[in-house]
C-alpha cells in the first residue's frame, strides 16, 4: 500500500502521542525520558489537533496507521489563549511536579507563550517516525500544510528549532525558511 496524506481524525490521537514521544528527542525517540510518555505529546502535539484540528494532517503508510503529522495553528496569539482556557485545565493534573526530570516541559505546559511575530502568526510541528523519514513524505505533509494556511489568508509562518538537531534544520533550509535571528532557533518563512 501507498501512504498518503490525510486529515487528522479522533482515532488517530493515540498514534500522535506516540508519534510525538518516539521522535521528541530531536528526531530521536524521547521514551523513558520523562516521568510520563504522554508529557510531551500534552505539551507539543495532543492540544494542536484538539483545538484545531483543521490543520493537522497525517502521513499514513497506506493500512490507516499514522507515521507521521503535521500540525499548528493559523494564530499563534489566539492558540495560545485556547491552550490557557481550554487545554491546561485537561491536562494540568496529569503531570504533578516533582520529578526533575519533567521540569522544563512543565514549565512549557504552564507557559505556552510564544514570540509575537506579526508577520508570521503561524507555527508548526512537524514529525516523522524513521520509517517515513527521506522518501518526501515532510515536504508534502508541509505542502498540505503550508497550503491550508494560504487558503485561512495567513501571510507567514514561524517554527522552532533547536540547534542539535541538525537533519531538521537542513529540511526546513530546504523548504525555504529561514533564521529570524542569530540564535538560529526560530525559523520563519513567507507563504506565497
């Protein structure tokens, strides 16, 4: 069977965890890692496609099983005011404080503020299990993506990025974004 590209759909919330945590160290799987396996897909992935899910879209390998997503928001200041509103009191009991290990992305739970970026009020997630990875699956997901936006009449998108993770910054360079400042962290591109 061939993957395609297709809407994010409710059954596919499990394998979007999974999705989240098997790559969440920096392309890498993040399993172990934490004190729960769900705390990043809580903070990264599982509020992108519960409060807009009209712009998550799955790679799927062809038999219905998701090995890949790309997921955002059209408005970054308006998301971050669901995630305060809607998604934090969801989620803020499943994580209690403690473990020293969670601290940083407990921290990221309860302050989802991102940079205000007026031209670029957008921004994405973008992850791929191995067995998905090299064969053009992250261009087209980010074409369905990028093209999702265009049609919401969003001008701009933003990402972050962290400096280890070298494969992904070779990809997004290759799709045309580009740094917004020195640190080279968060990447921007115009939507044409």
């Amino acid at each position: 069977m061939q993957p395609i590209i297709r809407p994010y759909g409710k059954q596919d919330l499990d394998a979007v965890y999974d999705i989240c945590v098997r790559t969440g160290d920096n392309g890498l799987d993040a399993r172990g890692h934490f004190s729960s396996d769900t705390l990043l897909g809580d903070v990264y992935a599982a509020p992108y496609v519960t409060l807009e899910p009209e712009h998550a879209h799955i790679l799927d390998d062809g038999t219905g099983r998701a090995v890949g997503y790309i997921i955002g928001t059209a408005d970054t200041e308006r998301f971050v005011r669901r995630f305060r509103a809607e998604w934090l009191p969801v989620v803020a009991g499943r994580h209690p404080e403690g473990d020293p290990r969670d601290a940083g992305l407990l921290w990221r739970l309860h302050h989802p503020e991102q940079p205000t970026l007026p031209e670029y009020p957008a921004h994405l997630h973008i992850d791929l299990l191995p067995e998905a990875q090299g064969r053009g699956f992250g261009r087209r997901l980010m074409e369905a993506f990028l093209s999702g936006l265009r049609a919401a009449g969003v001008g701009g998108v933003h990402l972050g990025v962290s400096p280890d993770n070298k494969p992904a910054r070779a990809f997004y360079d290759r799709l045309g974004f580009t740094p917004l400042d020195e640190s080279g962290t968060t990447l921007v591109r115009r939507i044409a």
